[in-house]
C-alpha cells in the first residue's frame, strides 16, 4: 500500500515550478559609465544642496542646483551622442531628478523664506516637491519629445535656485515674512505649471549638430558673455522667461485659433 501510494503522489513540486527569469541579469552585464556617472554628479549635487539647506547656507544650495541642472542637462545627451542609452540610466536620472529638481529646492524654499509661515510654509514646500514627482512619473510613462507637457523640474528648480542666489548675492539677509506670501505663491505657481498641460519648447531636443543661422550663434556666444558677466541674475531672468513662456505660448496659440476649433 505504501508502495502503490508513493507511485500514485505528483512529482515533487520543485520538479513542476518553471524556473524564474533571472532578473539581474542584466545588472550582470553591466552599466554605461560615463552617463551614469554624470548622473550620479546630478545626485550628488542635490544631496549637498539638502544639506546645505539644513545648516542655513542658502547660497551654497542654491548653487548646488544650478550644478545640478548643467549636469542634467548633460547625462541624456552624453548617452545619446555615445549610444549608451539604457533603461537602468533612464529610472536612475529619474531617481536623482527627484532628488535634485523635487526636495532640493522645496527643502531650500523652506530653510529660506517658506518657514516663517508656519504650517502653510511646509504646506508649499511639500506641493512643490509632490508635484515635482508627479511630473517625473508622467515623463516616465509618456515621455516628451520636441515639446514638454507642463514645465520641466530643472526649469522650476533652476528658477527658484537663481532667485535664492540673487536675494543672498544682494541683500544678504533674512527674506523675512513680508516677503514669505509672494515666494510661496511664486513656489505654488512655479508647482502647478509643473503637473499643467501647457506645452514647453524642449531644449534637450536641440540638433547641435545641424546647421543653424549665423545670427543664431552670435546670439549664444552674446547669452554666454552676459551669463559671465552676472550668473544668477542672468539664470534668474533666462528662468522667469521660459517658465512664463509657456503660459503666454499657450494664450497667443488660442487667440490664432480660428472660431471652428481649426
């Protein structure tokens, strides 16, 4: 009876399990260094800058996100110029975008201005970065092309830096309470363009390698000689234009829109 039992019970169940794709694999071949590693520069950047913010040093973490910003925008190229694109690089630099576009300057706006407002200070400051995240998340699952859908987390992130920076560069003292309300709607708008539908010109989409007009390069070199001269005021103004840029964009398109919806 043992016998006919034994010979009548399934296989072992080790025997009938399918055997689990092996997950890292490919972490087994590798990852691309240099875009990686310019990535991790980004990451690195917006770390110090949270730090920064913790001991009071508004203008050493504001500086920390304009890095952080320049490293950005570098990572995605780098890649595409060496052909070293992965998925691993695309969630990486999404995870250090959070770090450096989302809590970085959100954690600054508080240590900065938003603090003396008490619950709504941490309020705005928690909007920002949410809203940061939620544009991350949406550009993860349907990524930009030639235009971005709402305002790009460098773009904000780089605005609100350039502005700490200037305010510490010239007045060099407390913002104040006087001056929290209109940082903090400043923040809340800067948050909401982020998760809006308002169309953006992509500037990672620029053909550097193309042919350009030669007024167009004349205008590069003046930007560059006029950024030298005065960086955060000129990151300031180039910040304030492009996140405005949208908005007014979006009004001229309506007012050119025939009455049919054509």
């Amino acid at each position: 009876m043992v016998n006919d039992a034994s010979s009548s019970n399934p296989k072992p169940q080790s025997d009938n399990v399918r055997p689990l794709p092996n997950k890292r694999q490919g972490l087994r071949r590798g990852i691309y260094l240099l875009p990686n590693l310019i990535t991790t520069g980004a990451l690195f950047s917006g770390f110090y800058s949270i730090i920064s913010s913790m001991t009071g040093d508004i203008e050493q973490a504001a500086i920390a996100i304009v890095i952080a910003g320049f490293l950005d925008s570098l990572d995605g190229r780098v890649a595409r110029l060496t052909n070293t694109q992965s998925e691993f690089g695309v969630q990486y630099d999404s995870l250090s975008d959070l770090v450096a576009f989302g809590v970085a300057p959100a954690l600054l706006m508080f240590s900065w201005v938003l603090s003396d407002l008490g619950k709504l200070g941490w309020f705005v400051a928690f909007l920002y970065m949410a809203c940061a995240a939620l544009r991350l998340a949406r550009f993860n699952t349907a990524p930009d092309s030639k235009v971005f859908f709402g305002l790009a987390s460098p773009g904000a992130a780089g605005t609100i830096a350039s502005l700490a920076w200037v305010w510490h560069d010239n007045v060099q003292q407390s913002a104040g309470l006087e001056f929290g309300l209109p940082f903090a709607v400043l923040a809340s708008v800067l948050a909401i363009l982020m998760v809006s539908n308002i169309r953006y010109y992509s500037p990672k989409e620029f053909d550097f390698g193309g042919r350009v007009p030669f007024l167009f390069m004349v205008t590069i070199v003046f930007l560059f000689v006029v950024v030298a001269v005065y960086p955060p005021g000129m990151l300031l103004v180039i910040g304030l234009t492009y996140a405005a840029s949208g908005p007014i964009g979006s009004l001229l398109r309506k007012r050119r829109r025939s009455p049919d919806g054509d």
